[in-house]
C-alpha cells in the first residue's frame, strides 16, 4: 500500500503531540490510507520537507496556507470548528508595561519564529504608533522560552500563540501581564491536500466524522479541537487568503 | 440610479441634520451626533461587497460597531456608512485603485446608524477568483490617535477644497 506523507504545522502546543500521533492513527485505519506523520521542529524544516515535495497532506498555518494553495497546488478541504488562530502581547507583570501605549521604540520583543503571530502582532501594535522597524526581535526555540525572557526582563513584551500562552502554568501566567489578545475569528489553521491526491475523499470523510465517537473525540480532545472539522471550500480557503493579504501591510 | 437608502432616523441627542448625495445620484438624511465609538480592541472589523459596491458579507465586529442589524446592511449600498466629514475624492481613489486590480489602504471615519462614528484603518482587496474580480474585501484596523488627528486635518482641508 502507497505511504502518504502528512505534515502538521510545527506551531502548536507541546501538549498537543500525542493528539497529532492519535489523529494519525485513527485516520489510518478510518481511511485505510498509510500515513508517515511528519512533525518539523522549526518554520524553516517545514518549508525544507514541503520543498522536498512528496508531502500530500498539510495542516497548515494560514500565513502558509495562502502561498501553498496559491502558488504550490494544494487546495483547502477542512478546518477546526471554533478554533481561530490568535495572538497574545504579555509584558512581565512586575514591569512598568501594563498596556500597549507603554511599549517604547527600541522595546525588544521575545517570539518563537510565526510569521502569523508576527505579523497580528503587529497589526495590533500599529494602534500605538509602534512598527516593525521600532522593534527589537528575539527569536526563541519556542515559546515557553519566550516568556522566560520576558519574566527574566531580557525582553519588554512577548508575542505569543494565544493557545500556547493559554496552556502555561498559573505560576508563568501569574509572572505575565496580558496587554492585548487579538479576536480575529475569520483566521484559521487549515487542512490542505495536494491537487492530485487520490485519496482526499476518503481522507475527508474521516477528518469529517471523528468526532462521532468515542476514540475520536478523545483525539480531537487532546488536539483541542473538541468540536472537530468542518469542510472548507476553495471559495472559504480563497476569502481568508484575501483577508491575510490585507493584513500583510 | 441605485435603491435609495431610507433615511437615518433622527438621534434623541443633539444632532447635525445633513444630507448626503452619493456617486449613483441617490440621496439621504443622515445625522452626525459627533459621539465617537472606540474602535474594538483586538478585533478585525470585516466586509465584502460585489462589483457594484453591495454589501454581500459583514462579520459580527462590524454588526456590533455600526450599530445596524445584518438584515439592514446585506444587500445595500456599502456607502450606508459614509460620514458627512469625508471627502469624495477618498472614495473615488478608494475605488479606483481596487478596480484597478490593487490593493487601497486608508484611515476611514465612518457613520454609525445612530449618528456616531468610528475611525478605522481600511484595507480594501480584490477578491480575484480564476483571474477574474468578482468583489471587495474591506478589512479594518484600529488606528492609532496620531494618525486619526493627521486625517482629521488632510480630509477637513480636502472637504474644503471640494466645496470651492
């Protein structure tokens, strides 16, 4: 039997691992399909593996989504009901900074590498007349990291994956001061399949159904994704494409 | 001529009486309270409109902020809510840009259905579906004060300018 290849965007919550390998294995046997889970460490080992071709299935973030079904052939089939992608903006709770008209040219802002985070940040930052160009980047292995910097005042604020931030512990969460979470709601991860994958009926229909039963609503549990997918058309895939475009500057 | 939109229903607060005369020659009463309402933290104020500027799609941040009901917006002209303070030439540059294939962005003041107003940062895109236009998508952000008091001065002097 032909081995698929299924790539998860490397930007979700550590928590989270055990529910990918679970979704894998629940689909497999759903769809009879084999599937090679590949999980990349980092944004630039995504686009290396993506690259390397011969990947059929993305979970992708949406700032990557826009390119690859744009320009790499991949189309939108579904994606996580009730579950946009969102940014948080924390400073240290013990600094001066307690809400975003006190961040300052030259601050230095700790993030793990997400252009999608990056990029909302920004756009929530343009309220306070602070720009890409007035900011210092820290770029760190993830975001746990990150907030170290920040309680440990190497950095001013940190820009963070508003699941992520949610999922720290009450003693990292208690260190950090919430400055501003975005609610963009139209935003989403999505499920892509490359234009001519011959399985992505039966690969939809599974994704589909998990959460119709037990085994499957403890998968989708564990991905944080309780209510499951929902399926996306191209017309659905090409309007949030169009509203990443006018975030973008 | 387009389908007039009915008047705006006279605020129980003073209000500036004015009637507005868009691109398609309808006309309509509005009134402008000069009450601003702060711009949604977080939140991405979203449309869509067809090729003749009909709105086809707003999200909940828009429904909460103009103050109108889904029902009253789908289907009209998205100049339901153009404030009086604005010039035309705003507008035409807006359009002219989006049908010319491009992306505009601009700052916006617009009108609430009970004569207040916002300020937002407009982005407006092409919706470009198999090579083709076939709508608008107009993303708003929230700006920041400095850069509202800067088009509080451009469009005042503009308005002027078009009154000559």
């Amino acid at each position: 039997m032909t081995t698929h290849n299924m790539l998860i965007a490397p930007d979700f919550s550590p928590d989270r691992f055990a529910g990918w390998h679970m979704f894998n294995t629940l689909i497999q046997k759903r769809a009879n399909l084999n599937m090679h889970l590949n999980i990349p460490a980092s944004h630039a080992e995504q686009e290396q593996v993506i690259s390397a071709g011969d990947i059929q299935i993305i979970y992708a973030n949406p700032f990557d989504a826009a390119t690859l079904i744009r320009e790499q052939g991949y189309r939108a089939i579904a994606r996580p009901i009730g579950k946009s992608d969102e940014m948080v903006i924390a400073a240290a709770a013990n600094s001066a900074i307690s809400r975003l008209e006190d961040i300052q040219a030259g601050a230095t802002v700790a993030m793990a590498d997400n252009r999608d985070v990056k990029l909302i940040g920004l756009r929530l930052l343009e309220a306070v007349d602070i720009e890409a160009s007035d900011l210092n980047w820290d770029v760190t292995e993830t975001y746990q990291a990150a907030a170290r910097k920040v309680i440990k005042g190497e950095a001013q604020v940190a820009f963070f994956l508003a699941e992520i931030f949610h999922s720290f512990s009450r003693l990292t969460k208690t260190q950090l001061s919430v400055l501003i979470e975005s609610d963009l709601a139209d935003i989403s991860h999505v499920l892509l399949v490359k234009e001519d994958f011959p399985d992505a009926p039966i690969f939809l229909e599974a994704i589909l159904s998990l959460h119709n039963d037990d085994d499957g609503k403890e998968a989708l549990a564990e991905l944080g994704m309780p209510q499951g997918f929902e399926p996306m058309s191209e017309e659905d895939a090409e309007f949030m494409i169009d509203l990443m475009q006018t975030l973008l500057d | 001529m387009g389908s007039p939109i009915p008047d705006a229903h006279k605020p129980d607060m003073p209000a500036e009486q004015i009637t507005m005369t868009y691109h398609d020659g309808t006309s309509r009463t509005v009134y402008d309270t000069g009450i601003e309402r702060p711009y949604p933290d977080g939140k991405l104020i979203v449309s869509r409109t067809n090729l003749d500027g009909i709105i086809t799609h707003v999200n909940d941040a828009f429904i909460e902020i103009s103050g109108y009901h889904v029902d009253e917006l789908i289907g009209q002209q998205h100049y339901i809510l153009r404030h009086p303070d604005m010039p035309k030439a705003a507008y035409k540059d807006l359009w002219s840009t989006a049908e010319s294939g491009q992306k505009w962005h601009g700052y916006v003041k617009n009108l609430c259905k009970d004569g207040s107003h916002y300020w937002v940062y407009a982005t407006v895109v092409p919706n470009v579906r198999r090579g083709e236009t076939v709508g608008y998508t107009s993303v708003r952000r929230k700006p920041s004060r400095s850069k509202i008091e800067a088009a509080m001065t451009q469009y005042a002097q503009m308005k002027q300018d078009e009154e000559c």
